[in-house]
C-alpha cells in the first residue's frame, strides 16, 4: 500500500458538503482504503470557476491505498455530484 494525500472541494451549502462527505468516506471505505488523518481546511476562494461556484469546503486526507484503488476511486469521484474538485498526489516516503 502506498500513501497518499487527497484534496477535495466540496461545495459551501451544508447539506451538499455532507452528503458529499459522507459518499466520499463510504466509497474510500468500500475500496479498501485506511485514512490515517483528517484536516478540515475550511472555506476558500477557487482559483478559477468550476461549476458556476467561486469558492469551496476544502478538506485534506491522508491516505493508505493500493495504486489500482486509485483508479477506481478516480472513477467513482468522477460521478459524486457533491464533490466540485479532487486532488490525488502520491507521498514520496
């Protein structure tokens, strides 16, 4: 398993950010995935406009993963409506 660390931008409105939430930990969860820790960044500007929205929930995992997961999960993320952005970026140890 490799570690990783996944940015997602969820979007403002509450009951959006946790429906998102809860899909994003329930498909991490379903794949096999360990989450090590949790960091809720908070809200912020978009650099640009995704989806008519200028600014996002950020939230920062750290993750333990196998490669083929990722793919699948990049997938699946792909179709979750309540998740404006993602970020995966393998942790060089």
């Amino acid at each position: 398993m490799r570690q990783y660390e996944l940015t997602v931008i969820f979007p403002l409105e509450d009951d959006q950010h946790k429906a998102g939430r809860e899909q994003l930990l329930a498909d991490l969860t379903a794949n096999g995935v360990e989450i090590e820790k949790t960091d809720e960044v908070g809200d912020r500007d978009l650099a640009y406009e995704i989806n008519k929205r200028k600014r996002g929930k950020y939230v920062l995992f750290t993750i333990k993963a196998d490669p083929e997961k990722i793919a699948t999960l990049d997938r699946i993320f792909k179709l979750n409506a309540n998740i404006v952005k993602y970020l995966f970026v393998r942790v060089e140890e």
